[in-house]
C-alpha cells in the first residue's frame, strides 16, 4: 500500500470508524477481523497461492 501512495488513505479511514466497544459488538468485532484476514490473505496478482506451488524434492 505503501508503494501504492494509498497507506495514509487507508489507515485515514480506519480512524474515522468508531470501534468502540459499546458500538460493535465482540461478534462484530470477530467478523471483521476475520474479513481482513480472508481479504489480505489474498494472493495478489504476483504472488502465487502455497497450494499452486512445485513439491521439493
């Protein structure tokens, strides 16, 4: 993101949303943590998924 000039955009965002406990519940709270998991566990366009790699041999 860094490399992409939109780090301070994202992180900007972020900030804006309230995370509070009292606004999101710990159920919430677990959903969004596993959707930034799942989406930057994404392999990106250069970067190849484990599974698609050759075995050692």
């Amino acid at each position: 993101m860094a490399e992409a000039d939109i780090l301070y955009m994202v992180v900007k965002q972020f900030a804006e949303i309230d995370l509070h406990p009292d606004a999101v519940s710990n159920l919430e709270m677990g959903h969004i943590y596993e959707e930034l998991i799942r989406v930057t566990a994404r392999p990106g366009p250069t970067r190849r998924p484990a599974s698609a790699s050759r075995p050692v041999r």
